[in-house]
C-alpha cells in the first residue's frame, strides 16, 4: 500500500470514527489554553481541568496572574506535579505576554517558543486550536500510533511533527492529532490495544505484522 493510501484511508477513518473531537483541555481565553498545556505536562488533562477550574477562577485575568503571588499559584498548581517550574513559568509568561505582545498569544511559531515553558507541542497545540493554522501536535499518542500505523519510524517528536508535515493534508493535520489522541484512549491503547476491533486495521503496519506473524506460526508443523 502506497504512503499517500495508507494516510487518506486513516484520515478519513479518524473522521467517521471521531467526526466532532477535540481538545479535552478546558479553555475560554487563548492564553488559558497555553498555560493549561504547561501544567499538562505529566498529568492528566481530566486533572488540568480541575485544577485550571481553580486557577482561572483565582485569576481572572491575565494581568492577575502576571501579578500573582507565586507561593499561591504554587499550591494551585501543585496537584498536576511540578509544581514549582510549572507555576514559575506561567507567571513568567503571563508577564511576557503583557510586556512583549500586548497580552496577546503569538500565532507564529518562533514567537511562541520565546516563553518560559512553551516547546513545539505547545505552540503547534496554540496554531492550530487558537489560529486554525496547519499544524502537527506530537504528543505521546501522535508519536505511538503513527508508529503504529506506518506513517513514520521514530519516536523523535520533532521528526514525527515534520514527517506527518509531509504527507498529511494541511487542512486535516490539527483534527487528526485529536482524533489520535481519542483512538488512543479508546481503541488503540497503549498497554492493551484492541487490534481486531481497530477500524483503522486495514491501514496499520502493526496490525500487517501481527497478521503475518500469525501465518508463520499456523504454516509451521
């Protein structure tokens, strides 16, 4: 099966699977989406919500928590582990929001690596939700299931952001990492992957392989 098959029978598989995913952080304000993705970090997102439910009520604006005292937003933010980097960070960047872009979020990609915590999941997270810009979040279930699928052979999120560039269609990159994500949660886990199930199998290297496996062992006397 050619590349450019694989990806268009998965893409639109996504899409009939999960046709109205999304992020599952909790947000109103662009900068609330950046700085819940902070304290995503080795946490879960159901406990992000939480904890950005307190946050966000706390502060209720930008400048409050460019302003706050960081031993408070400290003991807020300590539930999603740490805590201090965490909560240094988005005050930092609340700051640098204010002071270098006017309390806006950028929507380039060189500007948004500029804050305090923000690397390329992050920002491709901010262009494509925030701006609707073509982008590739290479988060752990992105860079497991295209593994998984055939569509790159590395676990280097940068790679895997500039191969799934290539070959996935710009208007389809930012709805497919979410739909990764729910596959990930629902089908294609990590631990325990419901292969036979999978309506994405007919397009996964993972599931050729098992396959053939298989009829090695039955061939064998």
């Amino acid at each position: 099966m050619r590349i450019q098959e694989r990806v268009n029978g998965i893409v639109a598989g996504l899409k009939k699977l999960y046709p109205d995913a999304e992020c599952s952080l909790a947000y109103k304000e662009p900068y609330q989406l950046l700085f819940a993705t902070r304290l995503s970090a080795q946490c879960t997102d159901a406990r992000v919500n939480i904890v950005t439910r307190e946050l966000y009520s706390r502060y209720k604006t930008l400048e409050e928590i460019a302003a706050c005292d960081i031993s408070e937003l400290e003991k807020i933010v300590h539930p999603c582990g740490v805590f201090r980097m965490k909560a240094k960070d988005i005050r930092a960047s609340a700051n640098m929001l204010i002071e270098k872009f006017g309390g806006k979020v950028p929507d380039t990609m060189e500007e948004l690596l500029t804050l305090p915590g923000v690397g390329r999941k992050t920002a491709n997270l901010i262009l494509g939700d925030i701006y609707g810009k073509p982008a590739i979040v290479a988060d752990t279930h992105c860079i497991r299931i295209s593994n998984k699928l055939g569509l790159c052979d590395t676990k280097d999120p940068k790679k895997v952001e500039m191969r799934l560039k290539q070959i996935v269609p710009p208007d389809e990159q930012n709805m497919m990492c979410h739909r990764l994500v729910w596959h990930g949660r629902a089908t294609c886990t990590a631990r325990n992957p419901k292969c036979d199930e999978c309506e994405l199998r007919n397009f996964c290297k993972t599931y050729e392989q098992i396959n053939k496996n298989k009829e090695k062992t039955h061939g064998n006397p």
